[in-house]
C-alpha cells in the first residue's frame, strides 16, 4: 500500500549520479547565445536603471511625479511589489519545509535567489525615496552627536527597517547553509584549478561527513523554523506602513493577513514564470514536472481566493463602517478616474486564477504562463490601487490630486527588472539552480517507512 | 600519529545501513560516514547523538530578545523620553516588531555560527578525507584500523556481503 501512496515528483528514473549530471550540465557547458542574449538586455535594462537612479540622486525627488497630496506612489508600490515576490521563496524554502513538502525540492533553490535578488530591487526604492540615500545609515540607532537622537521606535517605517534587513540577512544565509553540500559537489567535479579553488573555498571543505549532515539537517529546520515566522512579520510590518496611518483605505485591521496573502499570491506567480522558463531552457523538465506546476497553480488558485476574500470584506465594511470617507475611498476606488486600475486588479488577481480550477487548463504550460505574468501585473496595480487611490482624493476637495509616473519613474523600475534579471541569470550560470541533494533524497521511497523531511 | 582508516564505498544508502550494522557487530571502530545526502537512519545506526543545535539557538535568541526590548525600553523612557500628547513613556506594544525581528537576526546568525564552529566548516578549508563520490552518489563508510579491534579479512568479507563496491587505505588528515 505504501508504494501506491508513494509520490514520485522526478520523472526519467534518476539515480544520484544522474542528477548531478544533469543539474551541473548548464553550468558546465557554458552559457548558450539565448544566454547572452537575455544577459545583454538584462545588463542594458540595469543600466538605464542606473542612470535615472543617479539622475534622481544628484537632482532629488521632484523628478518624480509625486505631489503635496499623493506622497507616495510609484517608488513605494514598487517597494511593496518586490518586496512580495521575495516571499514565495521563503514559503517554498521554509513553511513546505515544515510542512514535508517534498515537491519543493526542485524549486527551493531559485526560489531563494530569487527571494534575494527581489529584496534588493525592493531596499532601493526606500532608499532613492530619502532623496539623501548617502545618509541611509541615519534610519539605524546608533550612538551619535546629536544627543544621542534615537530612531523613534514607536514608527512602522522603522519597525520595516528592521524587518527587511532581517529577512535579507537571514534569507541569504538560509540559501548559502543549502548550497554548501552543492557547491562541494562542484568542487569535486571542477575540471579546472580555477573552479575548484573556488568552489573548495566557498564550500567549505564539506565532505558529506554523517556527523556534519547530522548538525546540518538540525541547523536548516531551525532556520526553516526562524524564517516562517519572519515571513509573515515582514509582510505584516510592511502592511504596519499604511495601517497604522488614519488615512481612509489604509486603516484597516485586515491589511496584515492581506498583505501577506498578496506577497505569497504574487511571488508565487514569479516563481511560476521563472521555472517555466528556466525548465525548458536548462532541459530541467524531468526535475521542474508538469506535476510541479500543477501544485503551485493550486496555492495560486488558493490564495487567490484569499484575496478576493480580503478585496470583498474591506470593501463590505466600508460600506457597513458608516465611515462616509472610507465609503468615499472604496466607491472611488471603483468608479473614479482611476477606477481602470482597480478593475485591472480585480479582473488580474480574482478572474485569471479562476481558470485553475480546471486541471486540463493547470496542464497547458503556456496558458499558466501568461496567467502567471497576468498575476504579477495584477499584483503590482493592488499596490498601486491601494497606494495611490487612498491618496489622490484627500479630505479636503480643495487639496485633490492625480498622479502620473515621469520617465525617470518607469525607467527606475525597468532597471529593477534589470538587475533582477541580471543577477537571476548569473545565479543560473554559475550555481546549480537545483538542490541536489535535497532531490537525491527523495528520488527512493524511506526505507524505514518514515516520513522524511524533503 | 595518524592512525590508518580504511575506507569503504557503497552504491546504495541501504548497503551502506547494513554495512554499519555489521562492522559494529564486529566491534570496529567507525570515524564517519560519507553521503551524498542525509540519510535516515545513518545516525542512529552509527550511534551519533541527535544534535542540540537547539540550544544554540535558544542560547542566541534569548539573550537577544531581552537587549532589543531593553534598548527600546531605555530609549524611549529613560534616555529620550518624548512627550506625545500625554501617552506613555513605556509603549511596549510597539516594542515587539523589533524585539521579534533582532531575536530572529541574533538567533539565526548564532546557530550558524555554532553550526561552522563545532563542524571546523571554514571558508578555504580543503576536505580530509579522499574523494570517493560522496558528494555524488556514493555511499562511504570509513573505519579506523589502526590500534583497534580491525580483523582485515572478517571485516572485508562482512562488507563483501554488502556489496561494498571499492575499499581504500589512507592515513589520517593525509588526503
């Protein structure tokens, strides 16, 4: 019965040794054409990025499109949009890891990084956003001359500080404990001087002792079991942001499991786009399955539903609060000037992922792609709708505003995807974008007829 | 002195089990085993002790619980108290987001650092035992020969019954 019940989520009948070949092969044989050619845009996109990023230092934020009403905007949606696609990795990595998700072996590698490289893209909006980002630093509490001046510990924006440098450090470090045996296994295989003085000094000098693995498996749960708490902190304290504000549509008790839900809907539509490529380009099929993809469009679909709830239940109580600017925020949202917005989310976020109800629709690889891209523009106007429509109609009619995004703006944000890109790439190029011997684990079925944390 | 081991590499994690198995019966003395992946079992049949990471964790994150509330809590009521409209000094609610997430960063990074310390895992540090595949899929059982209870050909034999497929002498740290 326990073989019937057996899950098999490599295909191809892989032994260990096989899935090192084939994991290694993309890294070994060198980068292909369409690899430069994805390279070369991406590094363009960073560049552009860069230059209106070094524009907005040396001039300030009045490049920007924002105003006295509509303070926050472009910058911050952007903030919270990368932000969120960082969390899918760290649910794949740490809560299905938790839960004994043995699928997430294949995707928990690049779900990492790429949790990494999108909290980098988010830190720089903040930071561009001070106008004096030479003085970042300022945003710690350290001893200083000023009297000592603390940071005032009673602010979410310096709650977010902590939260997100936290998550960074912790991610990054939870992604390198799972490279080590990895990159010990590339140390083994490196053909040249060069690679296996570098891959000998970064993994440093494991050899797959048992008494190591025995600390190393306790190290990682405990990580695990750190990060899926902070996941749900961050998200939440970036929620704090726009909460415990008394601005109409943000003050509300719903935004922390919200928000988290959203990051979680969002990044893992990222993951979705990024694997269905990444399978086919790297000839990863048998690792990244259709089954994989048929799991993770079910969370979508769930976690769609969740926020479709929260869309419902915030806009019900604006209605029933009896609060007349709050109803005002909503009815606004919905049919005001920007209410294209608004519906580009709903129509994103709550119709697309309907069609994964259907499992012959989950199986049409294509058809989950562009839902996956259309998920990610429908997260990315959330941000916007709840940012910018909250805003731009304050209480004061007189005070009324609109907002549009200037050139420096939009390029700013292509230079994220830029350096996203840029940086997944090279992540793809030089490190093996599978956990090896997380997948070696679980190509037998547990001698000992346990369940076995994947 | 370096004592000689005698290296022994399996196909399959479930040869290596039984390998462990029947060197102990022998009364051999096992440095380690090799794997490419964590096998389940692996410890208990050799015998390691489960891992009290746990308390490095614990050992960190406490004490960094209680200095971020304490800063706070000095900051906000001893060092700088600010008047805002009559509203306590003390606002310990506010203190719990950044209290959580620095016992989070303390307790992380101290496991870690335990982890590399007790492991002798350093960056550079080359590997001390000869490459025998298991960082791929082999399956390595090292013994220790000299100065024990080793009967060369008995336990040569008790491995051959494990389908033992390559076996190897080396010193000691001399890989």
């Amino acid at each position: 019965m326990a073989e019937v019940l057996q899950e098999v989520w490599i295909r191809g009948g892989k032994t260990p040794a096989r899935v090192t070949q084939d994991v290694c092969a993309p890294i070994e044989r060198g980068p292909t054409s369409l690899w430069y050619a994805a390279f070369t845009v991406s590094v363009a996109g960073l560049l552009v990025g860069l230059a209106a990023s070094t524009y907005t230092v040396f001039t300030g934020i009045g490049t920007w499109g924002l105003n006295r009403t509509v303070g926050w905007a472009f910058d911050i949606t952007n903030f919270v949009f990368w932000i969120g696609i960082g969390h899918a990795g760290t649910l794949i990595s740490a809560i299905l890891f938790l839960f004994r998700q043995k699928w997430r072996t294949s995707v928990n590698r690049a779900a990492e990084a790429m949790t990494l490289i999108a909290v980098m893209c988010a830190g720089i909006f903040p930071i561009l956003h001070m106008g004096r980002p030479w003085f970042a630093y300022w945003v710690f509490p350290y001893p200083n001359t000023r009297g000592s001046l603390w940071v005032s510990f009673a602010s979410p924006l310096l709650w977010d500080v902590f939260a997100i440098s936290t998550y960074f450090i912790i991610s990054a470090v939870f992604w390198y404990i799972g490279l080590i045996p990895d990159l010990a296994t590339l140390r083994d295989r490196a053909q040249t001087a060069t690679k296996r003085r570098v891959f000998g000094f970064l993994s440093l000098g494991w050899t797959g002792s048992a008494r190591v693995w025995s600390h190393y498996e306790k190290v990682y749960l405990l990580l695990a079991g750190l990060a899926a708490p902070l996941v749900v902190s961050v998200h939440t304290i970036v929620s704090f942001d726009f909460a415990t504000s008394v601005i109409p549509g943000w003050h509300a008790t719903i935004f922390p499991p919200y928000f988290v839900a959203g990051a979680i809907f969002s990044g893992m539509s990222m993951v979705l786009t990024l694997m269905i490529v990444a399978r086919k380009v790297m000839g990863l099929r048998d690792y990244i399955t259709d089954r994989h993809v048929d799991v993770m469009c079910r969370i979508i679909l769930a976690v769609s539903c969740m926020v479709g709830l929260a869309y419902a239940s915030e806009y019900f109580i604006a209605r029933y609060g009896g609060n007349p600017y709050e109803r005002f925020v909503f009815v606004n949202r919905q049919l005001g000037p920007m209410a294209w917005a608004y519906w580009t989310m709903v129509s994103c976020n709550v119709l697309t992922p309907q069609l994964f109800w259907f499992p012959s629709l989950r199986r049409k690889i294509g058809l989950v792609f562009a839902a996956s891209l259309v998920i990610n523009v429908g997260m990315w106007f959330e941000r916007f709708v709840i940012i910018v429509t909250s805003l731009h109609r304050d209480f004061l009619p007189s005070s009324w505003a609109s907002y549009a995004p200037t050139a420096i703006e939009v390029t700013t944000f292509a230079g994220t995807f830029g350096l996203f890109f840029t940086l997944f790439l090279l992540f793809c190029r030089f490190l093996p974008a599978i956990a090896m011997a997380e997948v070696k684990g679980i190509l037998q079925p547990d001698a000992h007829g346990r369940r076995v944390p994947s | 002195m370096n004592r000689i081991l005698f290296a022994a590499s399996f196909e399959s994690q479930d040869d290596l089990l039984a390998a462990v198995g029947e060197v102990r019966r022998r009364g051999c003395t096992i440095r380690d085993a090799y794997v490419p992946y964590p096998v389940h079992g692996l410890d208990e049949a050799m015998g390691i002790a489960p891992s009290r990471m746990g308390w490095a964790c614990f050992l960190f994150g406490m004490p960094a619980l209680i200095a971020a509330l304490s800063f706070q809590a000095w900051v906000a009521a001893v060092d700088w108290p600010i008047n805002i409209g009559g509203k306590p000094f003390l606002f310990w609610q506010a203190f719990i987001p950044v209290g959580f997430e620095f016992t989070v960063l303390c307790a992380g990074l101290g496991t870690v650092a335990t982890f590399l310390v007790i492991t002798g895992l350093r960056p550079g540090r080359r590997r001390d035992v000869p490459d025998m595949g298991a960082t791929n899929d082999r399956f390595v059982l090292v013994l220790v020969k000299s100065g024990t209870a080793f009967d060369e050909s008995e336990v040569l034999s008790a491995l051959r019954e494990c389908r033992v497929v390559e076996t190897r002498e080396f010193l000691e740290g001399a890989a």
